[in-house]
C-alpha cells in the first residue's frame, strides 16, 4: 500500500471486521482538502499516480470518503 505523505501528516491503516462479517478498511490522514479522484477519473499513462479509487472500486463490495473532524478524512472500502 503508497499512500501519498506530506510531512508532519501521518496516516493509519486499520482493518476490523465490520458488521455482517465485512472486512472494513480504514486509510485516514489529515488533509480533508484532497479527496480521493472518482474512480471512472482515468490517470493519464505518464501520471506516477492516481489509480488507487479505480483499484480499490474494483475489488471492494462498497467504498466512500469520510470528512471530520478537521482537518481529518477517512477512505474506506468494505469487502465481503
């Protein structure tokens, strides 16, 4: 797993077992400003980055972006 880093903004991958057995997968940093690309928003060939929505939309049942408490968000992808 990358994920983008900004000094002093760390990030926390957790995972738990979500309600009705889901895998839960959590991705949270503090910089609400930069909300993960839509996952039919191709990244062009030369971009270093950018395919991580498409991926995780791929193999997740559900996925979606939490915003809160400033200046914190949270990705999250649920798996069956």
């Amino acid at each position: 797993m990358r994920h983008g880093h900004v000094p002093g903004r760390n990030f926390r991958p957790p995972l738990r077992l979500a309600p009705g057995g889901l895998l839960r997968v959590e991705v949270s940093d503090a910089c609400a400003e930069r909300l993960p690309r839509a996952p039919g928003a191709a990244a062009e060939p030369d971009d270093e980055s950018g395919r991580g929505p498409a991926l995780v939309a791929a193999f997740a049942d559900r996925w979606g972006t939490e915003v809160g408490p400033e200046p914190h968000k949270t990705v999250w992808a649920e798996l069956g």
